[in-house]
C-alpha cells in the first residue's frame, strides 16, 4: 500500500527535536487563564515522521514557556492506538492527552471520559476556530477537546489520463468545481477512452473512511442524523439522490469492482497504479505521492450538488477526565492550537487549520505548496452541522450499520428503497443502545 498515514507504523519511542525557535517562525505562546502549573503530562499519539517531529518541536515550545512543566510524547502504531487507550482508560490509568479522530470523539466524550474543557479555558476560544471545527468537538453543548487540524477529499487526477479521453481542463475555483452531472459527463469520457481494465476513478471510502460517504448526502442537502443527533434523517429526498448516484458508480464501471467499503484495497492504490485516472484523497498524501509517483498529477475540488460539501477528517486533541493535572492538560491544548504551533504542524505535515485566521490568511504546504489553496477552500466549505453530526456519541456504531449497508447496496444488489430503510433502522437501533 501506497499511502500509509493510516497504517504508519513507529517505535515505542520518539527521539527529541531540537527546537528551532527561529527557524520554525516559533514564539512561545501564552498559556491559559493562569500559568500551568508543573508536573508532567503524558501523551499518546500515532502519526508520520513529519508529524511526530511538529509534535515534538511544539512539547519543546510549551516546555520552554512554561517552567516545571513537561510532556511525555508516547508514540504508537496508528492499528494499536485505541486498543491501548481504551485498555488503559480502563484500567483508570490513561494518558493526560491523547489524539483522537473526530469520528470517534463522541464515543469517549458520551462515556464520560474526557475532560470538559469549558470552565478551563479562555471564554472566547470559540472565536479560535472555523465553525465546522468548534462544532466537531462538542458534548452537551461544551468543549471536550480542541481541533488541532483537518484534512478533506479533494480530487487528484492524472492529467495524461484526463488529456487522453478529451478533458482538457479542470476546475480551478470552488465555485467552478463540477456538478455531479458534470463529474459523470466526464467520468463517462474517461470510461469511453480507457481501457476495460482501467476506469475513471475510485473513491476512498474503505474501512472507517466509510463516513466519507456522507459528503455525497451533504453535497445534496441532507443529513444522516437529526438535530438531536438521536433520530435518523436519512430517510429523504438527499439520501436516496446520494445514494443512487454513488450506486451508479459500480453499475457504470466508473469504479474498479473493489473499491466498495469493505474492499482490501485502499482507493489510493488503484490510482498509483495507473489503473484509475481520478482518486478522491485528502491531502496528507501529498508528500507520499510526490516522492513516488512517476506521471504529471494535479488536484481539483470535490463535486457540487447543491452544496459545495466534503468530508471533515483530522484529529482532535483531548485531555482524559482522569488526568490529576486538569489546568496543565487545558494549557498545553490552548498552546497547541494557538497560531504558530498549528501553521507548523500544518505546513510540515501536509494537513489543514482549524483556525480561521490560518484558513483565512491561507497557508503554504512545505510540499506542492500550489495545492494548499485546493484543499484549504474545500475544507472552508464543511458546514458545522454536517461536521456536528459526526461528533454522534453514536458514530462508532453508525459507522458500522454504514459499512453493512453501503457495502450491501454497492456490491450485493439491494435496492436504494431497501438500503435506506436498512439505514434507519440501524442508525435508531444504534442511537438507541
């Protein structure tokens, strides 16, 4: 497999960074109402080289700032990470800190086991982040994490592939991206010039990607959950206009036969491999696909319906509600989401801000810089109340009654009217356990 953010494995441990201050444009950060207090924080985290390095270089920039205080970064494999989480929260002795997906925060805030950051941090924290961000990590109306970055499905193509079957430009403006009936109008030229064993374009919704799915729901005005986050909303015109499209893919041969949900085969590695001509990516595969690929390839914007909607990936950070350092553990999290830590980690890791005046003043990836303004305006154009439904205290078994049903629908015949009505009844049955 190609891309490897998801299957990245690391050692036990992670060498200290030197910091830079200088050359990472660095200054310390205030801390939080009040100085931290010392004592140690630790913090447990998967992620890539580039990664774990930003992390380090923004411990060292918190520690510098903040005498006595120190914060143990313990790095794991990514297949690893919440089995060893969840066996230490437990066993009541949990890291302070820890890195969790917006799709599977609600989880841990809805049990109990996160810190409620409300009455530790700077009353106008809000302001910080986009709305789509600030929306995805609450509970009960409240804080129980901060957003350290996202990432979002854009569209890579392969520009030899698209100028062979008579598409000669892309969309170079969100609001130009296409219409679904544009993408198909293309996606049909693509079929039409490509041989049997190549196709137009593979979408990476496999595994817990499978919540990728809803941008086609969003894209089309509907939502999966109602504002209750409780009862199921995909019963509607939206749902079955999403689903019928993405249905049509298998139907059309647009996509290999294995890019359904529960495939093997990740969609990255079909376009790798030359055997598709588009793939939707979010934009942590930049550095991988720079170094590795050997044809021309670009990135445009995800399609339109009737909103300009995508996928809101990334990662929270959230402190354990078992840490015995509460004010310490909101201090670092407030560092870590202040302005110059976030633009280097984001920069170096290929990854996007969750601040707006970051997403406002744009940043510049360290990699294909050219493509930071693609992925920063597709991202700009998640709604918070498609990013608040993932945040579902529910969502781990949503994502599972998706996979059953998507999977069933894609590759196993059933029809769109059965499929939704399979939907609703897994999502109340999972809201309700």
């Amino acid at each position: 497999m190609y891309l490897s953010r998801r299957n990245f494995l690391v050692g036990a441990g992670v060498a200290a960074t030197p910091l830079l201050l200088a050359g990472c444009g660095f200054a310390p950060a205030p801390s939080t109402k009040q100085s931290a207090a010392s004592g140690t924080l630790t913090f447990t985290t998967w992620g890539t080289d580039s990664e774990l390095a930003g992390f380090q270089r923004s411990i060292d920039a918190f520690q510098k700032a903040n005498a006595g205080a120190k914060v143990s970064l313990n790095a794991v494999p990514y297949e690893q990470m919440f089995t060893n989480v969840d066996a230490q929260l437990q066993a009541g002795n949990p890291p302070d800190i820890f890195r969790v997906p917006y799709y599977t925060f609600g989880s841990y805030a809805g049990r109990g086991q996160l810190l409620d950051l409300g009455p530790l941090l700077p009353g106008d924290i809000s302001d910080r982040f986009t709305p789509a961000a600030w929306a995805a990590v609450q509970s009960e109306k409240s804080p129980f994490g901060l957003p350290h970055h996202t990432d979002t499905s854009v569209i890579l193509y392969n520009k030899s592939a698209l100028e062979s079957a008579g598409v000669t430009s892309v969309p170079t403006s969100i609001d130009d991206a296409w219409t679904w009936d544009e993408l198909e109008q293309v996606a049909v030229k693509l079929r039409s010039a490509l041989p049997a064993d190549k196709y137009p374009f593979a979408y990476n919704w496999q595994g817990n990607g499978v919540s990728r799915w809803l941008s086609w729901l969003f894209q089309a005005d509907g939502k999966f959950l109602d504002e209750n986050l409780l009862d199921p909303a995909i019963d509607s015109d939206a749902g079955r206009a999403a689903l019928d499209f993405t249905r049509s893919f298998f139907a059309k041969q647009f996509v290999p036969p294995n890019n359904s949900i529960k495939s093997s085969t990740y969609a990255s590695d079909s376009w790798y491999s030359q055997t598709t001509a588009m793939v939707w990516s979010g934009a942590f595969a930049i550095p991988d696909a720079t170094s590795t690929l050997d044809f021309e390839w670009g990135a445009t914007f995800a399609p339109i319906k009737k909103n300009a909607a995508s996928d809101f990936g990334g990662n929270a950070l959230v402190a354990t509600a078992e840490t015995t350092r509460p004010e310490l553990a909101a201090a670092f999290l407030d560092f870590m989401t202040s302005e110059n830590p976030m633009r280097d980690f984001c920069e170096a890791s290929s990854l996007l801000p969750t601040r707006q005046d970051l997403v406002d003043g744009g940043i510049e990836f360290e990699i294909r810089p050219e493509l930071s303004e693609v992925f920063v305006g597709q991202a700009g154009k998640v709604r918070p109340q498609d990013s608040g439904q993932v945040a579902s205290p529910s969502m781990s078994a949503i994502l599972t009654v998706l996979k059953d049903n998507l999977e069933n629908a894609f590759v196993g015949g059933v029809s769109t009217d059965d499929t939704i009505a399979a939907l609703v009844r897994g999502i109340t049955q999972a809201t309700s356990a």
